[in-house]
C-alpha cells in the first residue's frame, strides 16, 4: 500500500471520529446512520490498524 493511499485511509477514519464525537454531541444530528455509531467508530479503528506499519 503506498504512502498516499495510507494517509488517505487515516484522514478517511479521522473524519469517521469526528463525525461520531459532534453526534454525540447532538450539534449534528444524521437520523439514517445515528444507530451505527458505535460501529463507525469500530471501523475507524480497524481502518488505522490497516495503516499502521
């Protein structure tokens, strides 16, 4: 996997995190992937376990 397609992948599940964080915080409110939360962030994690060297 190239340098580029990593990072892509780590600002891919940075963004995942950040979304999660301000839906919980209730300043977004996204009805059709509210109950996947928990989920997202478990992608997100594995998404930067798959980058890691």
């Amino acid at each position: 996997m190239s340098n580029k397609t990593r990072s892509m992948i780590k600002w891919i599940s940075v963004i995942i995190v950040v979304l999660c964080v301000i839906m919980h915080l209730q300043l977004i409110i996204i009805p059709a992937i509210i109950a996947y939360k928990t989920w997202l962030l478990v992608a997100a994690y594995v998404m930067l376990l798959l980058t890691s060297k």
